[in-house]
C-alpha cells in the first residue's frame, strides 16, 4: 500500500508540473501571436491555480499582457488600473526571482518603462483638465514604478526632477500643502535649478517661514537665492517677516534700504517701500514733525527711480503726485491754524501759500503722466476694480489741484471726466 501511494503521489506531481509547463507555454504562445484576449484568459487562469502563485514565470507574462491590453481604450476604461495591475506583476515576479526578471526584463528592453511613463502620461492629461487631485495620485503612482526602476539600478535618478515637479505643482493646486512640499523639497534638496524650478525654492521657504520655522525657512531662501540671484522674492518675504514682527516704522526702512542694497533695480521693492513710507507719514501720522521733510524726500527719491525704470507703470507717477498733493493739503490745514494778523504772521502765511503752490505743481503733471497711462489702456484692463479706483482717484486729484490754483477751465474739464467715469 505504501509503494502504491508514493507511487500514485510521484504520478500526481509529475502531472502537475507537466500541467504547470503547458499552462506557461500556452500563455507565451498566445502573447508571442498577439493575441491578447486569450493570452489574459490564459494567464489569468493559471494565476488562479495557488501553486502558480510562486512561478516568477508566470507574474513576469501577466505584467506584459497586463500591459498590452492597456493600450486598449475599452479594456482600459473598464480597468482604470489597469497600469498598476501589471507593475504590481512585474514586483512579485522580482521578488520571486530577481535574477530572472531582470534577464527577461533586458530581453524585452525593460517593459516596465512603459508602466511608468503612462502613469505619468495620464497624470498630465488631469493636470491639463484641471482635475490636479486626480494629477497628483497618478503622479504618485508613477513615483511607485519610477522608484522600483531607480532601486533595482535600471534607469532613472534618485530625484525624479519632473515628475516631482508637476506631482507638487498639483498638490499645491488642490491646496494639499504637505504633500507639495514633500515633492518640492526633494527638488530643493537635490540642488536642482534651471527655468521653472524657482517655485519649489520658493514655496518650501514660505511653508517653512509660514510656520515661523525661520531657521529652515532660511535655509531654503539661501539655497534659492544661490541658484536664482535675480529673484526678489526672498528678500521680499524677509521684509514681510519683519513688518510682522515690528510693525511699520523706521526699522522696516531700514530693512528696505538695506535690501535695496542687492535689489537695486528691482521696481516692486523700491515701490512698496515708497508707499509704506507715504502711509506711515500721511494715513498713520507717525513721522515726527522734524523727520517729516526727510521721509518726504526719500519717498520722492524712490518713485524718481521707479518712475525711471517702468515709465509706463501709473503707480509711481500717482503716488509721486499724491505725495506732493496730500503735503500741499497738510500745509493748507495749517495754514487755517494760523489766525493772527502780525508780521510774522502775515509772512508765515505767504510762504506756506508760496510753498503749497509750488507743490501743486509738483503733483500735476505726475497725475497727468498717470492719467495719460490710464487712458491708454483697453476697456478690459479699466474694468479691474483697483485699477479703475486709481483712475477715479487720478481725476479727483487733478480736478481739486486745479481748483486749489484757480484754474477754473482745467477743474472743470477733469471734473467732466471724473463725472463720466462714474456713470
């Protein structure tokens, strides 16, 4: 009986590796004909035996097959996984025989590739449609098969440079910051530069500086500033944290003039500074009275450059006429403080007279510099509601400064116009 059973028991496993060897040689007859719905229906049936589960052979077909039939619309559209169904194939087959796979892998001049690319592929076309939580996980997805081809030393780098890029751009686009992050800060880490990857030194110092982390913050502004000079942008968030910290005043000045230093030709910096100076003396009232004249000409001083560097821009034109204006102003205020009738008196009042004069004068032909930029723009540029409250704010100026020296003609005609504008 024994001799029997070992007999009956040798036949059983003898059949079954016969089985085994048909079943994978079906499987690879059917994908050398390119026949893919049989060659699936063959290998999914072999899978489906549990001692198939440990033939490398038999994982290794049904990523390629896997892989074919994602290039079907209709198979694909019914198994949108379809790409990491075959990857997850590939993997197990590795992991069951690495040498093997590996050989069958360059035989095949590694199929996985496609895997990856088309992971990556279908990540942009949800980029492209907006669709950026979709974008990221197939992004994510291609990371997956993109780092088991770096691992195993067939291809690729340690930092896969575009696809962390897009897979960060899309996470910042759904608001998902953390992950963003994670992508950007590899591209930072690695010390990549080059168009376009000055967003990722960017928002990783904001992250960092957002959270008042400053040591890392600063880290990452060092590493952006080293590859991208030209970019402001750090020195605009270093003012940023100090008007946070300490409010607006001479200290933010002197930051401004000390960031000035190495952005000197840098249009937005220079203005910003001018208008924080020009709140800080005329809406805040903060300036001493003795100081007031120095901080005047430095706010001159500045929009003389930027008014240099961009004539076309309105903003410095029309704060350098509301500067001269809102001091014309200040001085007529005090001039209405002053009731005596002396000499003295009488004198003060001609020279404050004399002064405001002459900085109404000062302050007309910049608004008209800055409303003859206004008028040349299109209807679709006016229609933006800051733009078009500096216009109004323009013509209300010229219309009160020529009021203010009697020019009756002029007040009029931009009076005119302030009325159309606001029909």
């Amino acid at each position: 009986m024994k001799m029997k059973q070992f007999l009956f028991t040798a036949i059983a496993f003898l059949f079954a590796l016969g089985v085994s060897a048909q079943d994978i040689k079906k499987v690879r007859g059917f994908y050398d004909k390119k026949d893919w719905a049989k060659a699936k229906e063959a290998v999914d049936l072999m899978m489906a035996n549990e001692k198939e589960q440990k033939n490398w052979e038999a994982w290794y077909y049904k990523g390629l097959i896997y892989g074919q039939l994602a290039a079907d619309a209709t198979f694909k559209a019914a198994n949108p996984d379809v790409w990491m169904t075959s990857f997850d194939a590939y993997q197990k087959a590795h992991e069951l025989d690495p040498k093997q796979t590996e050989t069958f892998m360059t035989l095949r001049s590694f199929p996985i590739f496609s895997n990856y690319l088309e992971l990556q592929k279908e990540g942009n076309e949800f980029y492209n449609n907006r669709d950026y939580n979709g974008a990221l996980e197939k992004y994510k997805l291609a990371d997956k098969v993109g780092r088991f081809i770096y691992k195993n030393k067939w291809a690729l780098s340690e930092v896969d440079t575009v696809l962390y890029y897009y897979a960060g751009a899309a996470a910042m686009q759904a608001e998902k910051m953390d992950e963003a992050i994670s992508f950007f800060q590899k591209i930072c880490d690695a010390g990549i530069g080059g168009e376009g990857y000055d967003i990722c030194y960017r928002y990783v110092t904001y992250h960092y500086d957002s959270k008042k982390d400053y040591a890392t913050a600063d880290k990452y502004a060092a590493l952006g500033r080293k590859l991208y000079p030209t970019d402001s942008y750090y020195s605009k968030l270093d003012l940023d944290r100090e008007r946070k910290n300490a409010g607006v005043g001479p200290e933010l000045f002197k930051r401004y003039e000390a960031v000035l230093q190495t952005d000197a030709k840098d249009y937005d910096i220079r203005f910003d500074y001018a208008a924080e100076m020009f709140n800080w003396v005329f809406m805040d009232q903060k300036a001493p009275a003795g100081e007031k004249q120095t901080y005047l000409d430095k706010i001159a001083e500045q929009l003389k450059i930027c008014i240099q560097t961009q004539p076309k821009k309105h903003e410095a034109h029309l704060l350098m006429g509301k500067t001269y204006y809102n001091e014309a102003a200040a001085l007529q205020d005090e001039l209405r403080t002053i009731k005596g009738t002396t000499p003295a008196d009488t004198q003060k009042k001609t020279e404050m007279k004399t002064k405001m004069d002459n900085l109404m004068k000062e302050a007309i032909p910049h608004l008209e510099n800055g409303l003859a930029i206004f008028e040349s723009m299109s209807a679709d540029d006016l229609k933006e509601r800051r733009t078009k409250n500096e216009y109004k704010s323009t013509l209300y100026l010229l219309t009160e400064a020529y009021k203010f020296m009697g020019n009756t003609e002029k007040e009029k005609f931009y009076q005119k116009k302030y009325d159309a504008l606001n029909q």
